[in-house]
C-alpha cells in the first residue's frame, strides 16, 4: 500500500516479487514517448508496450534504438 512518500507502491511490490523470485520480468507501457524513453533508459524495466504502427511511427528511430541499446524487448 503506498504511503504518499514515494515508497511502498505497485513498483515496489513488484521489485520485491522479482528479487524472490516470484516475478522474472517487469514491463512498462506508456503512449508518450518520453515517458517511454525515460522508463527504458531508467533500467528498471524488461520491456516495454508502445504504440507502434504506420500511424503512430514516432518510436521507430529513438524508441526502438533505446531498446536495442538496453536489450529490452519492445511490444507493439
């Protein structure tokens, strides 16, 4: 239960999974991309879920490249 500190929230619990083992790998999602940028580049994260297609082709070049540098998986 997060306490308005910062601490104690959803990312919390899922880093503790994690580190017991109960979890293997932790995703983000985002429809901005420089959010999107921030959480791959943040190293907390596996992957990433963001909208990728001939319309929305803004993440081609500098998202995809982040994930590429990182070895993060990009789920479109």
């Amino acid at each position: 239960m997060a306490r308005g500190d910062g601490t104690g929230g959803a990312l919390e619990a899922v880093m503790k999974a994690k580190v017991a083992g109960k979890v293997r790998y932790v995703g983000a999602t985002s429809h901005n991309l420089p959010m999107a940028l921030k959480m791959v580049r943040s190293g907390l994260f596996d992957t990433i879920q963001f909208p990728f297609n001939l319309i929305e082709e803004g993440a081609k070049d500098e998202l995809l490249g982040a994930c590429r540098e990182t070895g993060w998986a990009l789920s479109a």
